[in-house]
C-alpha cells in the first residue's frame, strides 16, 4: 500500500478553507446529525480490522488526501468521519449504515480525481486504502488487484515476475477510478482498454451483500461495471488478464518553446504515420513559470524500437532528456505527474479523430494564451496532453462490450489540465477550461472532422459534463441496471458520474 507523503498530509491539515464553486455551504447540512449518528454506528458495527478516524486526528487528514487541493477542500475540510474498512463484510456494513440514514459519503481510491465531490463529501469519507492486494495466479494467467493501490504499487509487485497488466501510464494513478471509468495505456495499442482486460469485479452492492461479477454470473453488471464508475456498488478487486513484459524503452525528454515548430511536425507526423502497436507517445504542451514548452514522453513496449519511428523526436533539441532501456516500472515512473499534487486544478477533454498540423498550432495557441492570462489568477500549471491511438485500441474488443465507450469508433481522447493556487480563482478556471476545449472542437470540426458523436473520456471529462456526451445511447441501459440492483439510490448518495 502506498500513502500519501508526510508533507502532502501536513500541507492539508494547515490549508484555508475555501469554496469551490459556490458549494462553501454544503457541508452544513451534512454534518448535521446524519453524518455524525452514522459513523458513530460504523464505529460500533465494524471489526477490529477496520477504522474510523475523525477531524483533528492525523490519519483522518491522511486518509483523505487527494491529488487536487479542491478535491480536498469537500473531503478533508468537510467530511465528518474518514472510515478505512478493511473487508468487504465491513464495507457492506458501512454501506447499509449510510444507505439506512441517506448520509452522503464518498469512495476514495487513488485519490487522483479532480472532479470536486467525486470523491470527497461532507459526510462519510470511505479510504479503500487496506484493499491493496497484487496477486498474481499461474495457472489462470490473471492477476487479483485491490482498489485501494496505484498503478506504481501494481507494476512494481508485479515486476519481479516478469508480468505485467494495462493500467495507467504515469505516476500516482488509482487503479479503481482509472479502470471503472476505461483506461487508456501504453499497452492500449495492443490490447485495448484497460476495462477490455478485466475479467471479474469483487463487489460489494448498494444492500451490502458481496458479489463477484463477471461476465458468466452478472453479464449485464459487468458490461455496466466497465466504464460505469461507481454507479452499481463498491468494488474492493479487479481480476486482470497478466501477460509477459520485458524491457521496454522510452522516457521524458523536456523541450523549450523556441521548438514547438518542431514538436508539432513530429506530432502530427507519428499519429499520421505510425502503425506499429508496440509505440505510442504523449506530447504535452504545457505553460509553465511565463512560458511554453513541452514534456514529450516517448515509449516502445520492446528493448529498442525499430529505426525511424522516434528519431524526429529525438532530433529536436532539448532541455532535459532521460530515455533509455528500463523496466516497464522505470519507465513509469520517469515521468512526475504529482509535480502539481496539492494544488487547486480541474481536467476536461475534447474528442478528436485526428493530430493534424493545424490543430496542433491551435493548442500551442490555446496553452500560450490561456497560460498568460491565468497566470495573473495564480495558475501554476496549464496543460494539452496530445495522446495518439490506433483504431487497434478500439477493435481489441467487442462492439457493445463496455458501457464506455459507446461505440468503438475510433477516438483521440486529448486530456487538458489547470492547476492554480486561489480558490477565488475557481470559476474564472472552470470558465476557461470549458472555453478552451470548446474551441479546439471547433478547430477540428473546420478541418472536417466529424467530431459530433465522439464520445468524452469520462476520467478526464469536467464535472458538468453531460452524462450523454460519455455514454451516448448506453445511457438507458446503464439507468435500467442501476434501478435493478441499486432501487433505493444508495450509491446516488456518493459523487461522480450519476446514472
């Protein structure tokens, strides 16, 4: 199990209240006596393998760390008890207590969620941080993985085996959110999403009582699970499809602004050009103290990649370089994606079909221009992450297979982030973020881009996205398993994507 750092906890507990998006006062009610009544009855209905912590406690603050400070604001300012059950039976108790009393609370895995509610509350604040089970079975080829871990922990046990599974491709991920809502990694190429690779959810249901879900016990749960986020219970383990890994090779090269010409050519190039499903690269444009540049990470699952597929890349001049042949964790790891943890930020994406030259110039624009102008509203960190697919990511699974994604047409699900220091700067931040990502679908809709039925990524969606922009036609069946096994709207008690 891997816990947030001393320094991160210490930053929480001395950090100013403050109101994230008119929602100051939401915690008023909740910690009224609901919220109270109720952990003190998980106090008492719980065994001595789990824990309730309480504000003012060091591990309350701990165990409600996220990623993003206005996360944190709802969840370590306002919950009313973090509780860290440490078996299902526990957590099916936890769940009728909340259900019974309609107390809010909310689920914490990785806690890498920007989304402010989606795991945080003003009432009962679930830490999953004790399901922290790698396991890997010879005999099946699958590997048992607890919803409290990050990717980091998974590839690092798993390492020494000479296995590996899909899951995320940057440091501090959570293996639940990123799964439940699909999961795109570097191995996607090859073997699709990493909901395509699941094989059983251990669940506990919106009642209490626990299930194992797969496709020959619960098929229509299933297929709702993958992609479906936490709409249908709490899952406590996901069982994975493992294979062989090797050596790969890869890394983070960083380059200045006076190349972006450069970075952009190359870009466009490789998603244009690049059909082997061992590479696959992220370009991120990002504004940083005054000014623009790039963070390019470079991957080949194999040793050394063929001649030509990366040499544009690495023929740009750049400011830090560190790409070699390393273990698959190395190479995750190569790249410091909690550079901004603790800080105010929000995600958002918008679909696209292709990298084209001319939309690559757009986002330079986007990032230099919404850089300087937030700069001035404490923004630390703004960032477009370009991710080029194959349509083999989308074809690696069946038609109708997942909730997410609706179709398997193919899609680039670009990733923008905002990070700032203000809480008065929320709005101006949520504004502009939705500005900007509409902008750029009007940049690919101009080049002819049927853009209008891609579906959103739900894990990098903002959170007023509409609910049928992610799952488009599915969205009545999601609804009609959600009134079958959750009829009393137990699990519309917690944030997140609601059905």
């Amino acid at each position: 199990m891997r816990s947030p750092g001393l320094f991160s906890a210490l930053v929480i507990a001395a950090s100013v209240l403050g109101g994230v998006f008119g929602l100051e006062d939401e915690g008023v009610e909740a910690r009224g006596i609901d919220a109270t009544v109720s952990c003190k009855q998980i106090a008492k209905a719980i065994s001595s393998e789990s824990d309730v912590y309480w504000p003012g406690i060091f591990l309350f603050w701990l165990f409600s760390h996220h990623y993003s400070h206005l996360v944190d604001t709802l969840s370590s300012d306002s919950a009313t008890c973090s509780v860290e059950p440490g078996n299902v039976e526990d957590l099916g108790k936890i769940l009728q207590i909340v259900g019974r009393n309609r107390t809010p609370f909310a689920v914490r895995g990785g806690g890498h969620t920007a989304n402010p509610g989606f795991s945080s509350t003003p009432g009962v604040h679930i830490a999953m941080f004790r399901f922290s089970e790698v396991k890997y079975d010879s005999t099946t080829e699958t590997v048992d993985i607890g919803a409290g871990l990050v990717w980091d922990d998974v590839y690092a046990a798993l390492e020494p085996l000479g296995i590996n599974v899909v899951g995320g491709r940057v440091t501090g991920v959570g293996v639940a959110g990123f799964t439940l809502g699909g999961g795109y990694s570097w191995l996607s190429n090859e073997r699709g999403l990493t909901i395509d690779n699941v094989l059983a959810f251990d669940l506990v249901l919106p009642d209490g009582t626990f299930t194992k879900v797969t496709q020959e016990t619960n098929p229509d749960l299933f297929w709702g699970l993958k992609g479906g986020f936490n709409n249908y219970g709490i899952v406590t383990k996901f069982t994975m499809k493992a294979f062989p890994q090797g050596p790969v090779w890869g890394g983070l090269i960083t380059i200045t602004g006076d190349h972006l010409d450069e970075v952009n050519a190359a870009t466009a190039k490789f998603a244009a050009t690049v059909t082997d499903p061992k590479a696959a690269i992220i370009t991120t444009y990002n504004f940083l103290l005054g000014a623009a540049g790039v963070s390019q990470l470079l991957f080949y699952n194999g040793p050394t990649p063929p001649a030509g597929i990366f040499d544009d890349f690495l023929a740009i001049p750049h400011f830090t370089k560190d790409v070699s042949t390393r273990p698959f964790t190395s190479l995750i790891l190569s790249s410091p994606a909690n550079a901004t943890s603790g800080t105010r930020g929000l995600f958002h994406t918008v679909s696209v079909k292709d990298y084209s030259e001319n939309f690559l110039n757009a986002v330079v624009n986007e990032t230099r221009y919404w850089g300087r102008k937030l700069s001035l509203a404490s923004a630390t960190f703004i960032s477009y992450d370009i991710e080029p697919f194959l349509p083999t990511t989308f074809s690696q699974a069946a038609a109708e297979s997942a909730a997410y994604p609706p179709t398997r047409a193919h899609l680039l699900p670009t990733n923008i982030y905002y990070s700032w220091l203000l809480s008065l700067s929320d709005n101006l931040m949520f504004e502009s973020i939705k500005q900007s990502t509409e902008h750029l679908a009007n940049v690919a809709a101009a080049e002819g881009q049927d853009i209008s039925d891609l579906s959103l990524y739900g894990n990098y969606a903002v959170f007023d996205t509409p609910l049928e922009k992610i799952y488009g036609g599915n969205l009545g069946r999601l609804r009609s398993i959600k009134n079958q096994y959750d009829p009393n709207d137990v699990m519309g008690l917690a944030g997140g994507w609601k059905f």
